[in-house]
C-alpha cells in the first residue's frame, strides 16, 4: 500500500502515473477528500473520467477497488448485505433431524458471519479488509432516490447496522469516490456528508495530453487535429457532446484505418464512433464535418 500524496502538486504527479491527467481544480478535491478523510462526490457529464478517477487512485495507491454500480431498483440487500436465506434453510432442517442441542446451538448461530452475504458496501468497511480499499459508488444518479438514505451512515460513520447483529465500523475509512452523470439531483443530505466536484470538459491542451498517454503510437499531428476538432464539436449544438472516453476511442479507431491527418471522407465515416446519436451524426456528417476540418487547418496556418 502506498502512502498518500503529501501535497497537491504530489496528487497530480501520483495521478499522472496512472495516465490520468488532473487538473489543479480536480487534483486539490482529491487531496482533501484523503486528508480529511472524506467521500468525494465527483458530477459531470458521462465519458469525462469520473470512474476513470477512482481506478487511477486504487492504482496509485496500490489498494484494492470495490465497485457499486448503481442502477434502479438497486436495494441494500444488493448494496450491502443479505442473509444467505437457502443456507440457513438448509441448516434448520439439518437440525430439526438432531437433538435439542443442535437445535440451540443453531438457535444462536443462525444469523453469524457464516450466513451473511457481503455486498459492495459491507465489504469496503470490513474491519478485517488488510489494506482499506477505494470505494467507488458509481452513477448514483441511477439508482433511485430512497436508496440514497441507505448510503447516509456509511458517508458519515462508515459503519452499518444490521439488526440481527449489529453495527459493524471501519478500522480505517475507505476512500469513497462517488460519481453522478446528474440525471437527477442528489439529495442535499448526500452532498452535506462529501466534498463536490464538476468534471468538466477538458481544454485543448488537457485532451490533447490525455490522448498521447491513452493512445500509443498516436502521432502529433493527428492527435492535434483530433483534439481540434473535438474541442469545435462540442461547442456545436449537439444532444450529446462526446467525452474524453470517445475521443479516445476515436482516436483508436483512426490509427486502425491508418489515418495521418483528418479527412472528411473518414470522419464522416467513423462518427458512430464519437457520437452516439443518430441526429447527431445526420448534423455533423458532410458539410458540417469539412468545416470543422477547414477551420481547424485554417487556425494552424
């Protein structure tokens, strides 16, 4: 396990090593979400490296990452726990057919360890987990919103109670990174209990150096017109903007046709690759994609 980061500048660095290029605004959230040990809720729009972050830190840090995906209908017997009801069912019957001291010994054994099923956040505030891991409770805008009250004694104490048994707290805290695209509002009691950051998208300067570290083999120019060309869509009247994660992989797919500069005739065939709308596409393919290209040459002269 390594040791945290002792400054903001340290943060960049120890993120930059992972290929996770922050910047100060982003790297200083960080740094105090570990200092103050405190969850980091981390908005924006989707493919602008929110689930990125928390994998990067897990890496720098050498521990281990748990995962909640949130999704609707998603319930604590899915997020934290569950009695592993067919087992206890099992053991009933088996002493049914002893005595009365398996029957007493069962009595006080039925709702042990042995029976429960640790999910996600149970798990990361296991007090017998060697190394605390990275939490990363992902797109909770997903799930739906009374399942945001099951979350409140994890962010605040990182414990849970379980009837049954009861309460079981962290030695060490985990870091919890929390992410939401806003596809709704998160309540204001969850944001009371994290430090918040927007992840916006990035300048040209950023992206491009994203591109160099997440693209090998990537040429300059190529990566700069891309870059280019990205930055002049999205300001482009579009329902969906696309994100890092796209241009990324837009870039994968150009080297794939050995592209060495943007053509309109490749772009407008390779846009299901950066736009993930139809109507979007339908806007942008042609004309609209030759004048992006034409401004961007122009720009370079």
């Amino acid at each position: 396990m390594s040791t945290l980061p002792i400054s903001i500048d340290a943060t960049v660095d120890a993120l930059a090593t992972q290929d996770y290029v922050a910047d100060r605004r982003l790297a200083t959230a960080l740094f105090l979400a570990l200092k103050l040990q405190r969850p980091l809720l981390v908005e924006g729009e989707p493919g602008t490296g929110k689930t990125e972050l928390a994998k990067a830190v897990a890496a720098m840090l050498d521990r281990p990452l748990i995962r909640l995906q949130c999704y609707e209908g998603l319930d604590l017997a899915g997020a934290a726990y569950e009695w592993n009801y067919a087992r206890q069912m099992i053991e009933i019957r088996l002493a049914e057919q002893g005595g009365a001291a398996d029957k007493q010994n069962l009595a006080a054994d039925l709702f042990s360890d042995r029976f429960l099923i640790a999910r996600p956040l149970l798990q990361a505030i296991d007090p017998k987990q060697p190394v605390p891991p990275v939490l990363l409770i992902d797109e909770l805008d997903r799930a739906d919103e009374p399942f945001e009250a099951f979350l409140l004694e994890v962010l605040s104490d990182y414990q849970i109670t379980i009837p049954e048994t009861g309460t079981i707290k962290a030695v060490v805290p985990p870091i919890v990174i929390v992410t939401s695209n806003r596809t709704r509002e998160i309540h204001d009691a969850i944001k009371r209990r994290c430090l918040y950051h927007w992840v916006g998208f990035p300048d040209a300067a950023r992206e491009y150096d994203i591109l160099l570290r997440r693209v090998p083999g990537i040429e300059g120019r190529l990566a700069s017109e891309i870059v280019a060309f990205v930055q002049r869509l999205r300001a482009t009247d579009l329902f969906k903007k696309p994100g890092i994660a796209e241009t990324v992989e837009w870039s994968r797919a150009l080297l794939q046709l050995d592209a060495i500069v943007l053509d309109p005739a490749v772009v407008d065939d390779t846009l299901g690759v950066l736009l993930k709308y139809q109507d979007d596409i339908a806007k942008t393919a042609g004309s609209e994609a030759a004048r992006l290209i034409a401004e961007l040459r122009d720009a370079t002269r």
